[in-house]
C-alpha cells in the first residue's frame, strides 16, 4: 500500500515544479499552464487526504477547484487575447508599463 | 498494484517538467496534458472514479482543448530569450531547490511511512458525491452555475474587437 506520505511529495513536486515555471518562463500562456499545474498538485494532495482520512468532503472539494480553474481558464485567456491585441507580443517583460 | 502509482507518478514528474522546460507553448501543452491523465490514473488508484473520470472529461478535455486554441489563435510560436540578468537564473535554481527540499521534509516529518495497514475503502462513486453535493454542498454548488455565467460573460466582452 502507497503511504500517505508518497501522494503529498509527488503533489509537492508538482507544485514546485509549477512555481518554478510560473517564475522563469516568458511566454504568457506558459507561465498561465503553470498555475493549472499548480492547481493540480493541491488537487491531488486534497483527493489524499480524503482518502486516508475517510472523508468525501476532499473530492468535493476538488470538484469545485476543477470548476473555478475553469472559469479563471476561460477569464484569464480572454485578457491574453486582448493583451496580444493590443501589443502584439506575449512575452511578459514586454507587460512592463507599471514598472518604476 | 503500488507499482501502478510509482509508474504513474513517474509520467507525471516526467511530463511536468517537460511542460517547464519546452520553447514552443503548444509542446507544453500537450505535456500538460499528458500530466492531467495521469494524475487521473493516481485518482483511480484513490478510489475516486468520478473525479477520476471528471478530470479528464473537464480539465483535459475542456480546459487543455481552450489552451490549444487560444495558442493557435494567437499562433504562440517559440519564446524570446530573456533580457534578465544571469544573476537571477544562477540564483533562483538554489532558491527552488531549497523550497522543494523544505517541503519534502515537512513532509517526512509529518508523515512518517509507517506501517499501517491501507485505509479501508472510500466510495468514490457519482452516487456518494452526489449525495454530498446536493446536500451538504448544495449552495456553492448553485453559486459555482452563476460563476460561470460571470466567467462566460467575462470572457465575451474581453475578448470582442470592439465593445
């Protein structure tokens, strides 16, 4: 049998990897796919817990961070199409028109 | 059986570090992809089919299908190299070392792998998450249906030429 142990560090590693990429990577949609990453790696450590904690509350849970994930997707690549609109790049260092 | 969940977690540390490291957005994507069906088949694993089987019906069917569209729309072609300094590479490599190693050892000392016999079985079928969600959950369930009317409208007028 899988510890407990073993599904939180691969969500760990998951979400470090997530982190990683929402940092250092330039491309919008890139760094966008990494939140989804990262949203998946507490889904997962949420669906452990249910598991060995004998609660179903986890999976719904996990139900409604599929949901918002959705709705942030859907919201989040409209702003980039308009962003790509109206400066024709989707680097992130070209967003810099708040920096002092 | 265990092996199954090894196996897995291995695609899925394999394909999310692809998704990190690729140039081109759509690679990244489909490796992203390839990590929510695999996390799928960890769920599996967990007992829970329905979420199991939502997962890839919403997130990599629904969600992934919206990336791969947004990225042909805009024709996301490979990344620029970066203008930053190669102090903030050579240093942020530690710096995410170090996270995943803090973490990793909250874990084990939380966590210990003992020798505990395996939970007993949790149902996981649409009937019992049913049952909660149109229950015990069922307001956030009915305000999530006008979440994504507001995200849909959202998208509309964000997206359009002119408004």
């Amino acid at each position: 049998m899988v510890p407990l142990s073993h599904y939180l560090a691969l969500s760990v590693i998951l979400f470090v990897l997530g982190a990683a990429g929402f940092i250092f990577r330039r491309n919008i949609i890139t760094v966008f796919m990494c939140i989804e990453l990262m949203l998946n790696a507490v889904n997962l450590a949420f669906m452990a817990f249910s598991r060995f904690l004998e609660n179903l509350d986890g999976q719904i849970f996990v139900f409604f961070v599929i949901v918002v994930a959705a709705a942030e997707a859907a919201v989040g690549l409209a702003i980039i199409i308009a962003l790509h609109r109206n400066r024709e790049s989707l680097n992130i260092e070209d967003v810099d028109s708040m920096k002092m | 059986m265990t092996i199954l969940f090894y196996i897995a977690a291995a695609v899925t540390v394999l394909a999310a570090l692809n998704m990190v490291l690729q140039r081109t957005p759509v690679y990244s994507a489909l490796s992203l992809i390839v990590v929510l069906c695999s996390l799928a088949v960890v769920y599996l694993l967990l007992g829970a089919e329905f979420m199991a089987v939502i997962q890839v019906i919403v997130y990599a069917g629904a969600i992934m299908v919206l990336f791969v569209f947004v990225i042909m729309l805009l024709n996301a072609g490979h990344e620029a190299p970066s203008h930053r300094s190669r102090l903030t590479k050579w240093l942020g490599a530690p710096i995410i070392g170090a996270l995943l190693v803090e973490m990793l050892m909250v874990i084990w000392d939380q966590f210990p792998p003992t020798s505990a016999a395996s939970p007993p079985h949790l149902d996981g079928s649409p009937a019992a998450i049913g049952h909660l969600l149109f229950r015990n959950y069922v307001l956030p369930f009915e305000v999530t249906s006008i979440l994504i009317l507001v995200a849909v409208l959202g998208a509309v007028v964000l997206a359009k030429k002119e408004l």
